[in-house]
C-alpha cells in the first residue's frame, strides 16, 4: 500500500468535486442521526435508486424515531415489505425501542455508544457519528474501498476487516483537513459515480493523484477473494385459494425472513402430507402455475408454484387487498402470478 499522493490537494479536490457534483437525495437535506440511520441500513445491499422511495414512504409514516418505537414491529416490517434483508427492519425497531427506553428518544453522539445499538456495525457507527455529528470518524464501505485502493495499490483482500482497519487508518489525515460530514460522504460518492467498477477515470478529480490510473491497473483492484457458490434449494409452493383469499403461514420468528408471511413452501411428501393434515384438503386439483426464481446474498430459490382452488375457506386465509403482514419479495412474485 503506498502512501497517499499529496493528501492535501486530495482531500481540497475531493471537497470540492462533491460540492459541484453531489446527487440531490433525500437523506442529504438532514443531519437529524435517525434519518442517517435509516438510509445507512436501508442502502445495505440495495441501489440508491431503489432504496429513495422505500426511505420516503417509511419517513412519511415515521417520521422520528419515537414513531418507530411506537409502532409494531409488524407494522415495521409491513413499511419495509419488498426492500428485502427484513433483519435490517427489525433492527431499526429495536434501536428505537432501546431510545425510546433509554436514552428519552434522543440518537446517542458518543461512537461507542452508538455502535452498541442493534444493528449498527463499525461502519455504520462511524458514518453516523461523521455525517449527523459532524465528528472525525473514518467510514469504510465498499466504494471507499474501491477509491482507495486504486489510490494506493492497496493488494489486501478488500473485504477482510484487517484490511478494512488499515484503509480506515490511512484516510484519517485526509479527513483532518476537511469538514467530517463532507469528506464521508464525498468519498462514497466518488465510487459510486466515478471510480465504479468501470471508473471514469478521464473526468476523476483524483485521477494525477491514483498510482492505479498512472500504471493503468485500474481493473486490478480493489483485491476481492472469488466468492462462495450460492446454495441451491428447491421448493414446491402450493397457493390454496378461495374466491381470493389465499392460506398463508408465517416463518419463525429467527432465520431467513423470520415472521415473513408466505404461501406454504413444501421440500418433502412428508411435509406435503402435514400440510395436507393441517388443512383438511386432498390437493386432487393442484394445477401447476409456473416456476418462480429468487436470488439472495448466499442461495438460490427455485420454486415450483401449484395453484389449489378451495369449494370452502379454511382457517388462516387472507384476502391481499387488506391484509396488513409483511411478504417477502420472493412471495410477492408468486403473488403477482395469481
């Protein structure tokens, strides 16, 4: 890892570049840390783009903190429905619960504080305490990562924390020569609109500061072990249905989309014979509806959708136009096939 070329005139570009250039987006009008929190989780593996009007219409509904704690966390979940990660939802009720609880309502200033929260993660802490507060705290995330090791030919494994903590350290005397909040979130915004995985380099602000651009080794970092393959898991998923009411089930409360409800999701005839039990029903008509794929971080759904129409309703059907639990993403395709 080489040392930064002129920190100075980085950190002066670098500032100057995001006044000019940075996005209008709705979590930049604010330095309230709820509001920052919000959007930090919400961005976690998920687009700008697709995450701004789930930021709004959850903003709308709750628009402080002790609204949060207020609610349910169902109804949480339900404001957070399509998004995806739902433990990022749960997360974000909890911390509220904890204000509400602990602290009068009032977002804690102090780091380690918190970084105690549910949810919050060294990044996430450090990003708070640099963009609410305005205080001198180096966040770290992938397109940080990215800008800096193209900077500096930083060759460590980008996704280790080892690695992390060093990039963390190195850009701490930059950050002392800028406004904290500014400097955070320039640096984000320089790699997610100019040194992306195919960087704009030619129109960078950095670019006669980056060894990177210099070797013309751009696509050499930042350095990332191959991934794990994703799991593969096979489902034949029944969609009972009575006049437009369909039978659902909700998962447990811990594990993957826990307390999501969903259409009943079999991997087994024993399990098929359960389901049979629990709902008095022969499945003699189930018609096959279509296959329906869902892709998370570690696996892959496939699921085998059969439609079951009912000649009478059963305990635990819910009509879709008023029903107020949360679905998952991969159901709500399932939903839309109906």
């Amino acid at each position: 890892m080489k040392s930064f070329d002129n920190p100075t005139a980085i950190a002066q570009k670098l500032t100057q570049w995001y006044e000019k250039n940075a996005r209008q987006l709705p979590f930049r009008t604010t330095h309230d840390p709820y509001k920052i929190f919000l959007s930090e989780l919400m961005l976690q593996q998920t687009q700008v783009a697709t995450m701004i009007p789930y930021y709004e219409r959850f903003i709308e509904r709750f628009p402080t903190i002790l609204d949060v704690a207020r609610a349910s966390e169902e109804e949480v979940l339900k404001y957070w429905e399509g998004l995806g990660y739902y433990s990022r939802a749960r997360y974000v009720h909890a911390t509220a619960t904890t204000l509400k609880e602990q602290y009068d309502g009032i977002f804690p200033s102090n780091l380690k504080t918190i970084e105690s929260l549910k949810g919050i993660g060294r990044y996430t802490a450090r990003a708070i305490h640099s963009i609410a507060f305005n205080q001198p705290s180096v966040a770290v995330d992938g397109n940080v990562m990215r800008v800096v090791s193209r900077l500096t030919l930083f060759d460590e494994d980008a996704k280790r924390t080892k690695s992390m903590r060093r990039v963390e350290a190195s850009l701490q005397p930059l950050m002392n020569q800028s406004e904290p909040r500014i400097f955070t979130q320039a640096m984000m915004e320089l790699g997610a609109l100019v040194c992306k995985k195919d960087p704009l380099c030619e129109t960078c602000p950095l670019n006669e500061h980056c060894f990177a651009y210099k070797q013309n080794r751009q696509s050499e970092f930042p350095v990332i072990q191959k991934a794990k393959a994703k799991t593969q898991e096979t489902y034949d998923v029944y969609v009972l249905d009575y006049a437009g009411s369909y039978y659902m089930v909700k998962r447990p409360e811990k594990g993957l989309l826990a307390g999501m409800w969903e259409f009943p999701m079999i991997q087994s005839k024993q399990m098929l014979e359960t389901l049979k039990r629990e709902t008095n029903q022969t499945f003699e008509h189930a018609k096959f509806l279509n296959t329906v794929n869902h892709v998370f971080t570690h696996k892959i759904w496939t699921m085998h959708v059969y439609h079951v129409p009912l000649y009478q309703p059963i305990n635990g059907m819910v009509n879709p136009y008023n029903f107020q639990g949360a679905m998952s993403k991969a159901h709500k395709k399932i939903m839309e096939l109906l």
